[in-house]
C-alpha cells in the first residue's frame, strides 16, 4: 500500500507533543459564552499568562483571537483551536432554552490563523430538532475542514435538559463515537472519573479523545488525579478551561497542568 | 441508435460480479446511528475483518472511511459505498422524534473516495411535512450524482411511526418504484420473506433492487434460505450488516455470504 | 419591429406539428406519484409502446427518462417534457396533508436531456402558506427557463383540500392566467366539458392550453367528444396520461388520440 | 465636489419627462393577483391601447412582458417597469391570509428587459414576521438594483388585517419614508385626497413620490381633480391601473391621464 | 515579534482623532426606524447640518447615504458608518412583536462607501431563538467584515420585553464583552450614568466602547455631565443621535458636543 499525505494528518500531529504522544490544550473560550468572569475580565493578560506556559494549543473566541492573535504569531506559541459554533444550553439567553448557532465556518477560521476549530455534538437538547440540526452542523463542518485539511475537534457531549445533571459513561462514548463515525478529527468528551468508563470510551472511539475540565475544582490533588486517571486510561490528552487558568497565577496553573500530562 | 456512454452507467456496473450479475455488500453503517455495538467496538478492526472476505462493495460512514481509508486504496479492495443521510427513526435522539438530516453532498462523497453514495427514503413518518423534505433531499442528490457521474443507492423503506412493524410488500415495492422514478441507480429494499412479493417489487422496479439485513438472525440456515429466496425472486443482490458481521469471526460470515450469494 | 429571435420560442415551436398547430402529449408520470399502476408496472414496456405511437412528447419522471432515454435518442422521437416537481395533494404520504416539492432545477432537467419541463401551479391547498411558495416555486423555474431557454408548462389547477371535488370554470381560467403571468410558456389546465368555459379560459389565457385529462373514462367515444370539445373552443392541444395508455394496447391508444387531435 | 455618475440616476431620469419633471404611469399588473378582470381578459389588446397612448412607463407582469415584449421593442415606446414581487393581500389563495413571495430578482428583471422594478412594502400585516420579512427583501432588492444599475420603485402602503380600511397621511408617510431609508429610488404612496398630507409626505420622502390610483373611480371629473391635487402638492407623478385602462377605450383613459399630468 | 498589515486596523484607526485618542460620532439612523421626526422631516437639511459641523463620522442608513452621499465626497468629510441591520423593538411593525433583519451586507455596504457599519446584538428579546438568530448573524457579519477590512461597530444593548426597563450594569457589561468576543471591532453601549459600571464595561470589553446617547435630554449641562463622565470612566468616545441634532440649531448641537469630547 502506498503512504497518503494528508494535510489535516499533518495538522492533527502537530497539536500532539511528539516524545508523549499526548496533548495539553487549554480552553480559553468560556468569556464567550459568559460574558467576564472571575480572572478572565482582561482577556488580553489571561492570554499572555496562558501562552507564557507553553501549552500545545489554546481554544479561543473570534474576538480574542483578533486582540491577542499577535501572542500567537511566533515560531514556538501555542496552536490556535477558534471555537467556530456558539452553544446555548442555559447560557446566554439566561432563559433555559436550548440553541445551537455557528459563529465562523471552517473556512473563515483558517483565514483568521487558526490551527484547527472546534465545536459541540450534544446531547440531551429538550427539542430533538435541534439536536438533528446541531448533528448535520458537524458534518457540514466536517466535510469542509476536509475540504481545506483544517483538523476538527468536536466537543461531545451529553448536556442539556433531558439528560439533567446525569454524567452517564455510556451515552458519552455513544455521542463520542457518533461524532468520530460523522469526521470528528479529535473527539473532547465528558470524564466521569471511572477508569474502566474512560476505557471503554477510549477503546471505541477511532480518533483520540481529549478530557474537558468543567467548572474549577480548586483543589490542584483531585484534579492531577483527575487527569493522571484519564490518562492512563487511555485519554490522548486534556482541554481544560477554568481548573487551568482561573486562579491568581494563570501561567503556574497551566505549566503545572502540562507537567502532569507530559511529565508523567 | 447509437451507443451513449455513462459515466455512472460505468461505475453502477462495477458493483456488481460480472459472472453472476449480482453483488454482494456489506453494510458497516449501524454505529453512526447507533454508537458502538457488539462486534463493532473496534471499528478498524471489523472493517479489516470485513474487506479481507472480498464483498463486492463496503458501506460506511464519513467517519470509517477516514480512519479506514487505507485498507480500500487498493486496486481489489471492496468498493466503497458512502452514507450521506442521518437517518433518525427512533435512533440518535433517543426520544421517539423522526427526523432526517443530510451528512455530505455527492460531490463530498466522490471527494472523499466514495464509489457509490446511499441514502433513505423512508414512507411512514407521522410527520406528511419530513417524508416530503426527504424525498426532495433524494431528489436532489439524484440531480447532483447525475452530474457527477456517482450511483446513487436509495434504501427505500417502510418505516416510522405512521407505520408502525407492518411489513407490507405492496407498501414496500410502492416507495421502492418511486425511488427509482426519482432517480437512484439501485434500490436497496426490504424482503418481506414472501416470493411473490419479491418478484412483484422486482418486476415493478426499473432498476436493480438490492435486499436489506435488518437485525441479526442469528441462524446461518435461515438466512442463506431468506437469501436465495429473494435472489430466486429477482433480487439483484444484497446489502447485509449485523447478519454479516456481527459474530465471532466476521470474516467467515461475510466469505459465508458471498458464497451464497455468487455460489448457486 | 425587428424580429427577435428566442430560444424558448423556437423549442415551444417544436412541441406543436405545424400543419394544424397542435399537441398531442402523452403524460407518464403518475407512477411518479402513485407507485406502479395498472399497465405500467414495466415502465420500460409502456414507454415502449407510447413513443411507438409518435405523441408530439411525453411526460416524465427523472428516473423513468434516465431508464427510457434510449427510446428518446432519435431524430424523429417525441419530445421529453421532464416534471420538476411532486406534488402531494393525497398522494405519496398518504395521509391527505397537502406539500410541494421540487425534483430537479431547469438547468438540471435541460443537462439530462429535456426538450421542455412541467410543474403545477394548485390553488386550493388548505394551507395558503404552501400554496404561496408553490407560486414563488412557479415564477423562480420561469425565470430559470427563461435564462437557458427552456419552455416551461404550468399544470394550472384547481385542487386541495380548500377546493373539494368542485370543477369551477372561473377558478380554472383564474388560475392559468396568473399562471401565465407569471411567465409559464404554456399551461395545462382543467377542462370542464363545458364549451364556452373552455373558451373563456382559452380566450383569458395570453399563452397556448392544453387540456389534462384526469382518470381514465374506459370510455373511447366519451374521450373522443371531450377532446374534440376542448379543440373546437380553443384548447391548443391534449395532455392525456391514464386516458391514452392505460388499456391492454397503449400505443393503439395513443395512435387514437393522435388521430383525433390533428385528424379532425 | 465632482459630479458622479450614477447608472441607475441615469435611468431614473428617463422614467421623467423632461419638461415637466412628472412622470405618467400605468399599472397593467393588476390581472398578476386576480387573473382575467373586466378590459383585460385579452392582455394583448389592452396592452396595446395602452402603449397606443404613449405613457413614460407601464408596470407589467412578467408573463405579460414576454407575451407583448415586441410592443415595447421600441425607442419611442413607454419604459417597462416590471413588478418583482406577490403581495398576497386578501387575493390570491381567497382566504384572507396575508403572504408576501418575490417572482423575480432585479437581475432577472434586466436580463427580461425592464427599465425599472417595482415591488411592495406593507405596513399592517397581522403576522409582524410577515411584515419584517418583507421589509428585508425591500432591502435585499434595493442593494441588488444598486449592483446593477436599475431603479427600484418601492409601493410603500398601510394594507392588511391590521390597518382595515383606515387610510390615515401619517401611517403612509412613516412607511414611504422607511422605504426610501431602505434604499428606494421612487416610492409609489397612498393619497388620502388631503392636500396637506401629501405635502408633508412629499417633504418628508428623500425620493419623489408617485400616487396609485386603486379601484377604477368611474368618475373623469373626480379623477381628474385627485390627480391635480396631489400633483399640486408635491406628488411627481402617478401610478395608474384600472383608473387608467379598465374603460371601453383604454387609450383615450390614458391620454386624458397624460394631458392631465403634464398638460397642467 | 514582526509588524501585521491590518487593513480594518487602519480603517478604526480613522474613526478616532490622533490628538485625543477620541472618537465623536453622530447617529442619524432614528429615521430608518420611526420615519420622519421632528428636525429630521428633511434628510438633506440636517444631515447637511450634522457634517457642517465636522464630527468624525455620522451614522447613515442606505437610503440617507444615497441621498446625500456627496456630502461625504469629500476628503475632510465625516466617515460614513451605515446601518445593515433593522432592529425591530417595539417600533416598525407598531406591535410589540421583536424581529431582526439584515438590510445589508458588509460587502453592500462597502460597494456604497461605507468606511464602517453598525449592528445590533440585543439581549432581552422575549423570543431566546430570536436572540440566537441576531447573535449568529452578528458573527457572521464580523467574518465578511474581516474578510474585506471593514471595521464592524456592534450595538451591544440590553433592550426587548424580557428586559424591561432596567438599565443593568452587569448585563450591559456581559452583552458588550459577548460581541467583543464575536469579533465586534468596536462596541457602543449604554452608559448608566454610574461611573464604576462604566470603568467595569470598558475594563473587561477587549475593544474601545462607544456610549450611545437615547431619547433627547433636552438639558445641555446633562448632555455634558453624562459624556465627560463616560469618558473619563473609559469610554473611547460617543456615538449620539437625537441628543445631537434634534434641536433647533443641530450644527451648533454637534459642534459642542465635539467640543465636550476632544476638548477636554
């Protein structure tokens, strides 16, 4: 058989630290969904304290990639991932109702610099109709990151009111493997905390999986054995938003994530 | 008359084992639908298991057909037949709604290395005004896989809530009919299990009709029997998932297959 | 005035013999809508036996055209008059909601070898939402027609729910003039059996008529007075489906028909 | 300042006689919504008496356009202004449901020859859905005309379910000026017969305004004084339809309307 | 870290005077809205009004622009910003009901001279799905900005029934740092009138905020109280309509409300 070139392949490696095979991404897109919160009120000094740490990639907003985007304008900066879909799940209309919307193409992401997008699978939307046409999102969006070898990372996920507060390993390696089978590059799923969960999750989803953070634990043990235990189960790596970056030294909370993804 | 050439004329014809004139497929889609399942956890795995028995033809998802490209880019591989609908009857969403979403264009299809695309049009939704918009999203692929010279396989079917677990083969060779006037290059259809009923949605359909699987049989007798009878009936061949691959040694079950199929 | 030339109006030419300034059509595209039907099961056989006869065209289906067009591929063949649209007034959901869809553009119907295209233009939907995009659908194909020129039919009628079983000669007339306000080339439209309806319509209508011709009357000398009716008050020819070729020797039926539309 | 030159100024210009900065029009669009009326069953023949009289414009439907295009094939002959939308208000469908659907885009409209568009901006639909969706294809249209050099003319009127019979200056003022905000090149307004209230109207409309006539008065002398008085009060021209051609002698009607406008 | 050509960057860069760092800007958009209002009966007059007094820019809608556009034709003249949406609050439709409709694209507005547009993203719509359609189109709207360099101005605003009439500090903060984060190259807020929230706003908004005037104060002293307290709590600059030109003397309006900004 002869070797392909892929231009996404090449892309995908290259969010991935060659000497562990594993990826720490963190996740810097949570002010556009929330608005300032606590230690994201100026976007432009969390960013730098981020970048400062090395991570292998940061998600941001279309808007702080164009404040910041000189941050990333160097040899050695992180990845840029620009979240290109806006996911409403009790958030910004502080209503309750469930709605999805894209905010960039894949298209419109590359001409703006990014290094790969991403964007939510979930489900659990309390209107199916929506979760359908959040489904043929993805693959839409799938279909033209193929197009330009722009790599996709969907965030699967099992959110919204007809699942509750439920964090159910079977439906997450369902919606996982869901958005691998419709062209997710990356797949950044839900942890439970159970070891043979993350297992089975791992072992039937085709693409690597990425564990998200959630809301900040403030606890630095739970959350290296959150992780280490993600990890060793067969996580390809981490996308933490809030555990890495809300606290007063930003640039230690994310150069101490990257020490327990790669150092150990 | 002179002779007309057809691009797609051409490649529907590859589909098929010149000998016999019938085809033997495997359809490897149920985990975009329904996530991981038994024998399909490792997705690579059971295609690897699937194309060394040599069917005539594979179907996938986007997703599978990029993490198992490699194992069909070769000049005796299985052709590979991608799926560019979601259909969701029951399925994804979890919750009884029946809707149906488009994955990928043609165009898309053939970009990604698909030899054929397929498609459902499913006659029993409780909602008039979904059966409509997936007929016109039929149509339409029809209209762009002419233009791009890719058959086109409508898996039309009998389904949803309207009807309920009636397996009706005038209902049957009715949607099967209007496929075929919509445009698809072959049908892919339920067999009720009754000869005639066979024979009469054959002969009223003006391309090759191809028989769907549906659930594991789990009796190898009975399912080389419902084979050859609807090949006996006028059946041009068959399309076969879980009866194929989901046991022990799928390869055997789908060398089992192809002897049935291109042996008597 | 100078003369000017047009595209459209040399290919509505056509569809007309020139020695008495009619058409006979032949419409075989029920099967479309209503799945295999009494002396068309074999779609090939009856398109066989009704080009055999020499309408001036005949009605089809995208799929019936891509398996028959052989038969068409011939200097002194009928036309092909492609339908473009479904409607659904009863028929394919079975359910009694009224949808319209559209199966192919102009330019698609024209690239698959189309001479002219059909659509319906219905008044009576119970939802005039629907009956209002079934317009907008009408003026958009005329105005592609017009850009490739194409000569389009509008199949004018008074149907749905709204209308009942009623045959209203003024509703009719309205119907095929907005119909060729909108920019229809020729209309296909209703007749009553009533002469000086068909005249009203015949004389309010800017563009030629011509006449559908509904179930079949199994009535040869009750069709011949209702053709010969229609001509005298100015119908410029027959649209005759079911009427012409749903008997033990359709191309004897059609020959009939065509006899009595320019023989007399 | 420069001059600058304007396509669409340049034709602008030309729907004005010179010598009198007025302008004469005719509505013949009126059988597009209600079909055959009394004095236009035969559209040719009414078009004709019209031309005959020589008005600066007439409005047309498309389909009238292309039957009596020839008519117009001419350089003395009145300009055609082509009417792009369906303003479905109490008409066509016969239920009282109020739609809006386009039928033509201004390119089109060019490509068939028009000098000038015209399309519908109402004010008092009972769905304010309808109403916006309305106002953004004014808008859509008028940016489109700007592309290409057409004049848009905007009937900017308070109709609908909402508004009743009322026909009140103020109302009609505040939709004509928001038609011109949106980018009209002429507004075609309501006048309530109060001198007053078409002064302001025409003071406040960046654009000049024409007046319709609406249902035929059957009245000469009070037609007539209608005219002059909104002329006199800043008007700069009139839209006529059945006021003008519904008449035994359609183009002695539009001549008295002609002397009447530029003869004062 | 190397130097980046930005072509919007230059653009916003015109918007604001060297000396101060300041930008004075007048809306003239009311008109779009509401119609004629008191001392915006003639457009001409008082746009000529408004630039005689030389602010930095003047809001404009289409219509107004084509109108008067060679009041800007002119190398000191104010920028032109149009408005390419229509945000229905309560106003056009007269009935309560909140729509959002796109009158431009950014492409459009560039092709007539815009050197700048403004939109709305609103927050408070008693309809979420509405909110979600305007957020989307305001991403959308940044991106095609981008891709042309044009500086894309967001109306971050806390309106709609869902809102009433509170005048939230908080939430005007969260829907300005939102549309910062879409991509807004500027944002023009509300201002409360307390200090501390102003420096909040401008403090966690990535971009220059811009205070928006309101209903005429008709008290100058307020006028002036209210923007140097912005000012110095922040804010880059003002953005008033009414407050500016709805008075007898608008040049003289404008000119000290220029004065207020950059003089002291």
């Amino acid at each position: 058989m002869t070797t392909v070139f892929s231009s996404s392949g090449l892309r995908v490696g290259r969010l991935f630290r060659r000497e562990t095979g594993l990826s720490c991404m963190v996740a810097f897109d949570r002010t556009l969904l929330a608005g300032p919160v606590e230690h994201a009120i100026d976007a432009r000094r969390a960013c730098e304290a981020i970048v400062a740490a090395g991570p292998e990639a940061v998600l941001l907003s279309p808007g702080v990639l164009k404040s910041c985007g000189d941050l990333f304008a160097d040899n050695r900066a992180p990845k840029v991932v620009l979240r290109i879909d806006y996911p409403m799940v009790g958030d910004f209309t502080l209503t309750g109702e469930e709605h999805h919307r894209m905010i960039a193409t894949p298209a419109q992401a590359q001409a703006m610099g990014a290094d790969a997008v991403v964007m939510c699978l979930i489900s659990g939307y309390d209107d199916p109709g929506r979760e359908a046409d959040n489904l043929e999102a993805v693959a839409e969006a799938a279909r033209q990151c193929e197009a330009i070898g722009l790599p996709l990372i969907v965030e699967a996920v099992v959110w919204g009111s007809r699942e509750g507060g439920r964090l159910d390993g079977e439906r997450i390696a369902r919606v996982a493997r869901i958005a691998a089978e419709l062209g997710a590059d990356l797949v950044k799923a839900q942890f439970t905390g159970e070891a043979e969960e993350m297992r089975a999750l791992a072992d039937s989803c085709p693409v690597p999986v990425l564990v998200l953070g959630g809301a900040a634990m403030n606890d630095d043990e739970a959350l290296a054995r959150f992780t280490r235990d993600a990890l060793a189960s067969g996580a390809r790596g981490v996308i933490f938003g809030r555990n890495a970056w809300q606290r007063e030294d930003a640039t230690a909370g994310v150069e101490q994530l990257i020490e327990i993804v790669h150092g150990t």
